[in-house]
C-alpha cells in the first residue's frame, strides 16, 4: 500500500496479466491500479509505455484499454505529444481488428496535433479506401471515387515522409489503378494540385 511500491507493484501486475493472457477484465483493473498510483501528469505517458507492451505481447484489446486511459488523461500530461501518439497507436491497432469508425476518430485526432505524421496519414488513407471498396460493394460508385480521392490525399502525405513513403507510393499506384476502373481518374496530379492536397485545400 505504499505508494512509493504502488507503481512498481501496479506495473508488474499489468506485465504479468498481459503476457499470461489474463481475461481483459482483469487487465482492466491492474490498468486501472496503474493509472492511479502513476504521478497525475505522467497518466499519457504510463499508457504509451503499456501499450507499447501489449503490442509486443501481442495483446490488441490490452492495448486499447491502456490507450482509453491514456487519452483520458491527455491534456494533464508532462508532454504534450504522449495524447498523439496514443491516438495514433489506438487507430493502427483498431484499424487492424476491423474497427474502422473508432480507429477514424483516433488516427484524426493524432492528425490534427501531429499532421504530418507519414504513419497517420497512411492509416486514414486505409481507412478512406476500405470505405471506397465498400461503397463499391453497394454499387455506390460516384461516392466510391470521393473516397478513393480522399484516400488518395492521404496516402500523398504518407509519401514524403521517410517512415512511410514506399508504403504511401504503393497506396498512391493501387488507388489511382482503383480510380481508373471507375472512369474516375479524370484529375491531373501537378505539382500545383499537390501543393493544394497537403495544405487540405481540395479534397
């Protein structure tokens, strides 16, 4: 009970449940311990560090929990850029288990505090270009190719950024392809509608 052996206790316990792949209930709760024995203003920070565990321990629900926390706490943390990156590794890994509305939410509110961030913006592009194929299912193929555009959008701003740029090229090549097959590639990509794609000016 002292709370200079809380965290560390609290610490372990999230680590051990994880790993042991414990009921998420029960997870939740040492998350919950954790959260209130960490310091107030390191809460964000304390969930990057478990969330960066449940990804290697390939926990994705684990994960998710520790980021609600974390983005609860976000605006009382030390560092202003824990809350993005904990958007940003809730809408990866939502976006993996196939929820794609509430990863949306996350992997935009990580781009509007960190825009430029090529992994963000490639995880909208996905998200933007699965809603396209979906339409496409419906026969909704003028909303499709609004989608694929945004996509598109996206996955241009993921191409200049070194971490995700060979990813972006593929995405740019794949929805361009996409956009052919709809008749809907009729926008010419100069340098000047570049420039309007990344400030946000046109679709």
């Amino acid at each position: 009970p002292m709370p200079r052996l809380a965290e560390e206790a609290a610490r372990d316990l999230v680590e051990v449940l994880i790993y042991s792949n414990a009921p998420l209930d029960e997870i939740r709760g040492a998350l919950a311990w954790l959260d209130r024995a960490v310091p107030h203003d390191l809460r964000t920070t304390s969930a990057l560090e478990v969330m960066d565990l449940a990804a290697s321990a390939g926990a994705p629900e684990a994960l998710v929990a520790a980021g609600n926390l974390g983005v609860d706490a976000g605006r009382d943390d030390r560092y202003p850029d824990a809350v993005h990156k904990v958007h940003a590794k809730m809408g990866a890994t939502l976006l993996d288990l196939g929820r794609g509305e509430d990863a949306w939410r996350h992997l935009l509110s990580s781009a509007f505090g960190d825009p430029q961030n090529g992994p963000v913006n490639l995880g909208l592009g996905e998200y933007y270009e699965q809603q396209a194929e979906s339409l496409i299912a419906k026969g909704e193929t003028e909303a499709a190719a609004g989608r694929y555009r945004r996509a598109f959008s996206r996955y241009l701003q993921a191409a200049i950024r070194p971490d995700s740029g060979p990813s972006g090229v593929e995405a740019m090549a794949r929805v361009q392809a996409a956009l052919k097959a709809l008749n809907a590639d009729n926008t010419s990509f100069g340098a000047d509608l570049v420039e309007r794609l990344i400030a946000g000016r046109v679709r």
